[in-house]
C-alpha cells in the first residue's frame, strides 16, 4: 500500500464513527437523544442497549483521539466509564434511562452475557500449548503480588499513621478482592461476624478502596500498553508466553450462522457452570474457565463449535465493548464515592500499592517466562480491578481483551484467597 493510499484510508477513519460516516452518526446521535429526553425511549434492552451502543461509540471516539487521554489515560475506555458516570453524576441523563441501564446490566445480566461470550472465545482462541504453560506458570505471579501487596500497604499504612492491619483490612484486601461482588459483600460479611457490626458499616469502608484502585488499574493499563508500544522486548501484546501465538483467525471468514452457533456455546458453558456451581464451592466464572480450559487442551470439543464461540467472541469485542464500558460507568461507578476517597492518605497508599503489586507481577511474571507486561496486566491489574466490570476496562485501556480468561482467573481464584485471609487477619485485629 504507497503512502498516499494509506493516508487516505487513515483520512477515511477519522470521518467514521462506528465506520458510520460523521454526520450520519450524530444524526443517528440526535435521534436517540431525542427520544430520551422525550420520554419516547423504548423501554428495556432495546433503549437501554441503543444509549449504551450511541454514547460509548461517540465517547469511545473521542478519547482514542485525544492525545494525552490517548496515550496514557486509557483512551476511549476512559472517557465512555467516566464520562457517562459524569452524566449520571450532573444529572443530565432521565433517572429513567439510567434506571433503565442498570437493570439490563445487572437484572438482565447484559455484563454476564458480554462475559460469557469473551471468556469462551479468548480461551478457545488461544494455542493449547500456551494455555497448559501459561496456566501452570500464572499463579506464582499471582500469589507473590498478594504478598506484595500486604506488605507495601500494611507497611505505607504504618508509615502514614493508619496501622498495619487495619491498612490491609480496609484497604489492601478490598484493593485485591476482585470487586464487589466476588470481594467486598462477602468481605464485609466476614467482618462483621468477626468484628461485630452491620456489614454496611465496612461496605462504606471498603467501596472507597475498591473504586479508586479500579481507576488506578484502568490508568495503569493504559500506561503498559503505551511502555509496550515504546518497548517491544517487554510485551507479547497479547500473548503470555514468548514463542507462542493464539490462534487466531481473520473476520472475512467468519459466517453469519457462526455468531449464532457461538453466542449458544458461550451460553451453555455459562448455564453448565452456574450448575456445578451449586456443588462446587467456587464461582461460576471460575468454573467456566477450567471447563473451556479442560475441552481445549483435551480437544474434547468439536473444532466447528470452537470456531463458532471465536466468531462469536470477535463480535462482542468490535461492537459492544464501548457500550458495555457505558453501563459500567452508570452503574458501577459513583463519582461521589471516588471523590470522597480522594484525600491524600488514602490515595498514597491505594497508589503506591497498585504500583507496587504492578512492578513485582512483571518482574516475577519474567522471571517464571510470562512477558512482563501481560504479567503485570493479568496477575497485577487484574487481581485489583473491579471483578468482571473491571477486567473489560483494563483490557480495554490496555487494548489486551485477548487476556480475558487470565484476569477472570485473577479476579476469581484470586478473590477466593484474600477471602481467606481476610478472616484470619481480621481475627488479628
């Protein structure tokens, strides 16, 4: 392709949203907003989806085109999670369209179902080979980055006058515990059995450290990516293990009856996991990855079927990936919590924490023959960032989804371990 052709493809790019020429997006734009603020919005996944799908496209669009947002802030990942948290925060979006968001991410289950089809895709997209050496090697930079953390934070804690235990309680095990969900409900539970008190009494203690380190994750993402991008050597942008590749397979070859065939793969591993689930004491995202994991490396399942679930995996990812960050900036993010947490103390530990735990994940992920950036990016990031809702923004900062599974495993196996400890440090207390 000569430089002429090149520069006007690129031309051609900055003229599209959603490779929707300018001006017929922000008609499209105007539309909906219309119909939202006149009350004229469908209701349910169909209004809900169309705002999702129109704000994070636009606001996707924006921040990958802004420099600095661009380059070390995350991009477009960014500003779709904080821009739309911003609308909910000044009140300029209809209490009834953000109503209606929240219920198709979390009654609806829309975050499960993107979840779904990444974590079944991006495990069968990846070399079996790679997935059997990447496994058995990831949980030592894992549990080493746990011990980093309790160690950077309880000792930062001390320092600055708030105590090591109470440091890593409040701060330190809500940071590593895999978001709310997985993390800080039971976590506050435990507390209170052990503590006394209501378990809202230590949600209110933990939120703060759960939301500012997912926004620490979501930065620091971005930041690896753009060290990858300065420093080749340190990353397989996307690959764990040097001298492997993922299989992956071009978009023109994928058919229409495909997606179909995935989106049911996805689902069925997604019911058969909630299942076991009910015998098997772990969660059912945990589950889901050991069951793809096994059919993978064992070759149990039909390559047609494996095929359809990448197809269906590559779809979600092109065109709602900015629309789910849209439903995690209005239901997951509350601009409020993380301004309130903003004061000095607590920041220096949270950050130096997070950076901390990124630092020693690379450099033990190196050491054991994982790339240093997809090492801290998995078992670093992905252990501190919100659960599920946290993983797709530090992958998508980080512009790595392909390493969806790694961070479920780190959100998931990993929050089972702080769990455990959060017992017996409370019981210290």
């Amino acid at each position: 392709m000569s430089h002429l052709e090149a520069t006007d493809r690129l031309s051609r790019e900055k003229l599209t949203i959603f490779n929707i020429p300018v001006g017929w997006f922000l008609f499209i734009v105007f539309i909906t907003l219309f119909a939202m603020y006149t009350g004229n919005l469908p209701a349910g996944m169909v209004g809900a989806l169309l705002i999702m799908m129109i704000l994070g496209e636009f606001f996707g669009w924006i921040g990958d085109r802004t420099p600095i947002l661009r380059s070390y802030l995350g991009g477009g990942a960014i500003v779709a999670i904080f821009g739309s948290a911003f609308l909910v925060h000044m009140n300029w979006m209809p209490e009834e369209t953000s109503g209606m968001i929240v219920d198709f991410m979390q009654t609806s289950g829309f975050l499960n179902f993107y979840i779904a089809g990444l974590i079944t895709g991006s495990i069968l997209s990846i070399d079996s080979k790679v997935l059997i050496k990447a496994g058995t090697r990831f949980a030592i930079p894992l549990i080493i980055g746990v011990a980093t953390a309790i160690v950077i934070g309880g000792a930062v804690g001390s320092i600055i006058g708030e105590g090591f235990i109470k440091s890593v309680l409040i701060i330190v095990f809500p940071l590593m515990g895999g978001g709310m969900g997985l993390g800080g409900v039971p976590m506050s539970q435990i507390y209170s059995d052990v503590l006394g008190n209501e378990p809202s009494y230590y949600m209110s203690l933990l939120v703060p450290a759960i939301a500012l380190g997912n926004l620490f994750a979501i930065v620091l993402a971005s930041v690896l990516n753009g060290l990858g991008n300065k420093y080749p050597k340190l990353t397989g942008n996307g690959v764990m293990i040097p001298g492997f590749e993922y299989e992956k397979q071009k978009e023109k070859d994928y058919s229409i009856s495909q997606l179909g065939i995935g989106l049911l793969v996805g689902l069925l591993f997604l019911t058969l996991a909630t299942g076991l689930g009910n015998f098997i004491p772990l969660h059912p995202f945990a589950l889901m990855i050991l069951m793809i994991a096994i059919f993978k490396v064992t070759n149990l399942l039909p390559k047609f079927l494996a095929d359809a679930a990448v197809a269906w995996f590559r779809f979600v990812l092109k065109n709602w990936t900015y629309a789910l960050l849209v439903g995690i900036g209005i239901t997951f993010t509350d601009l409020n919590v993380i301004m309130e947490a903003f004061t000095l103390e607590f920041v220096l530990i949270v950050g130096i924490t997070v950076i901390g735990v990124m630092l020693m994940t690379g450099f033990v992920g190196k050491l054991v023959g994982i790339y240093p950036i997809e090492a801290s990016i998995t078992s670093g990031l992905g252990m501190i960032s919100m659960g599920g809702t946290g993983d797709v923004s530090v992958l998508a900062a980080a512009r790595r989804m392909e390493l969806m599974a790694f961070c479920q495993i780190a959100s998931t196996l990993g929050a089972s371990l702080i769990l455990f400890l959060a017992d017996i440090f409370a019981k210290m207390l």
